[in-house]
C-alpha cells in the first residue's frame, strides 16, 4: 500500500495492490471503507487506474467529515514513515458478511475495504467516436483510468520500436479538456501530457486543453513560481507548433461554446460523445450547451455526466 497527502492536505493518493482475481473495467468506481475511520460509512471513488495495472489507484478530496478524517488518519501515518513510499504485501480475502474485498498489511496501518467494481456512465466512452472528457478538479479521477491505459500502450509500443500512431479503440481523438484551480492536480495527469509530448504514439490521438483558473497572486511566492513556470512552459511548446497544437495550456475559464464548436466541426462522425465529471452548476451548463449546439448546428450529440461536489 502507498498514499500520499498534498502539501494543503486537500488530496490523498491511495495505491492498493491489486489482486488478480479483482477484475475492473475502464471509468468504474469502487466503495471504499475504511474502519478506523468508520466501521459502518462507505463512500464511492472512481477508479484511477486502468484494468492492465498491477495496482488500484484512487484519489480521494478532502470535502467532508469522513474524507477529512481519513486525509488526517494516513497524513499522520506518512508522518510516522509507515506508508510514504512504501509497498507492502498484503494478505487479501474476501469477507462473506461485508461481500467486500479486503487488504490487510497484518501491521498498525490502516485498513482499506473494497466492493466490487460498479459501472458507471463514462465506461460505455470506451466503444464511442468523437469522444470529450470534461474534467473539474478532481472530477478528472474519472477519466485517469483511459489515459493511463493509452499511456501503457503507446509506452510499451515505443519500447518495442513501433513509431505508428496508437490506436485508441473506436476513437480517433480524445479531446480532454481539464479544469482546475490547484496548480499541485497537474500532477495527476503531467505524465499522461509528457506522453503526448514526446511519444509519437500518443501525439496525435490525445489532445489536452488545460485551463487553471488560479489568481496571479504576485505577493504570493508558490503562485509566482507557478506562473513564471507556466509562462517559461507555453514559450517552450509554442517553438513546436506541430507539438504545441496538442497541449493547449490556458489561464482563466474556458469559453465552452468557442470550444465545443472548435472541437465537434473538426470531427468526420455525425455522433458526438461528451462526458463531464464536475460540479453540478457545470454539468448544467454542458448539458445546456450541448442542447443548444443539436438545435442550433444540427448536431447529434450524447451528453453524459457524473457530479461530484
């Protein structure tokens, strides 16, 4: 088991080792239990990794009593060194009366209970076309399962010396566009872009539009490393444009009516697919949008979203 708590206390990376008979499919979700939390409280998260991965992988926020206590309960265990960049064996079994996957680490650490994997509407993008994953914060926890999966095959392609673009099922492009005012969730997904940067095989099949909606706060030291940063980074892709037209990085909220027209017109298929994973004032909006664009453009457009506070 490894976690990891952001530097503001506001995220916890899980990652469980997964057994072999513990089957999922990309965009489901798991409940999670955590005893020395709460014996009887169980809570849903997406599933953060993809089905090839040898773990499972959860990101957890901290908006609410339970999600705070366990952010605190392994933020202090990290603090002790018994978890921080550590994997442990675990001795795995099923308990009949809870029918939920159990990982016990046999030491003080805490014990992580699985369900079993639930479907979601965002599994069914897997046999799609024209595809575009809306994300907000850490509503992007959704969507990491399909992006870690294109990363493994474009990686082991390129470690194979296959230079051919990799296919992505039924897609011809994911447009993902992500949201977000922490500066620290680029983390979560800085791998995934470094792909498209710089594996040929990922170059041209995924497309990111990032968009921090963090204040200039030039008085404030972290957000002005950030921003000098971020401008050093734009000046550095834009030298590429070829590159630099598949990472577009932007400060502000995105104009969604701009983009959505940008994005769906360039696409061959008449069926459009979007699917968001953020606050509900969003996914409203969205759908809205996407209501207006069927009327207005004569578009086929299915919109699925998932709401996460």
């Amino acid at each position: 088991m490894k976690s990891h708590v952001s530097s503001d206390g506001q995220y916890l990376q899980l990652s469980l080792k997964r057994p072999e008979y513990y089957k999922y499919s990309l965009g489901q979700y798991a409940f999670i239990n955590i005893p020395e939390v709460s014996r009887w409280q169980w809570h849903p998260f997406s599933i953060a990794s993809c089905s090839r991965s040898d773990k499972i992988k959860f990101i957890i926020k901290n908006a609410g009593d339970w999600t705070g206590k366990t952010v605190e309960l392994f933020k202090q265990h990290n603090k002790k060194g018994a978890l921080l960049n550590n994997f442990m064996d675990t001795n795995v079994h099923m308990s009949i009366d809870e029918e939920a996957l159990h990982l016990d680490t046999n030491t003080s650490f805490p014990r992580v209970n699985l369900s079993y994997p639930i479907s979601s509407p965002v599994q069914q993008s897997t046999y799609n076309y024209n595809v575009v994953y809306v994300a907000a914060g850490v509503g992007t926890t959704t969507f990491l399962s399909f992006m870690e999966l294109q990363y493994l095959k474009a990686k082991q392609k390129a470690n194979d010396g296959d230079t051919k673009i990799c296919k992505l099922d039924n897609k011809e492009v994911i447009d993902f566009i992500f949201i977000s005012r922490e500066t620290e969730s680029i983390g979560w997904i800085a791998k995934y872009i470094n792909a498209a940067l710089t594996l040929p095989q990922m170059t041209k099949r995924i497309k990111f539009h990032i968009y921090i909606t963090l204040k200039d706060e030039s008085n404030n030291l972290a957000s002005f490393l950030f921003w000098r940063a971020l401008s050093f980074y734009n000046k550095k892709l834009s030298k590429n444009n070829k590159m630099y037209s598949k990472i577009n990085i932007n400060t502000g909220r995105p104009d969604f009516e701009a983009l959505f027209t940008k994005i769906l017109n360039k696409n061959q298929y008449p069926q459009h697919y979007v699917y968001a994973c953020g606050a509900e004032r969003l996914t409203s909006m969205l759908h809205k949008l996407c209501i207006d664009k069927m009327k207005q453009d004569n578009m086929k457009i299915q919109f699925n979203y998932e709401i996460f506070s």
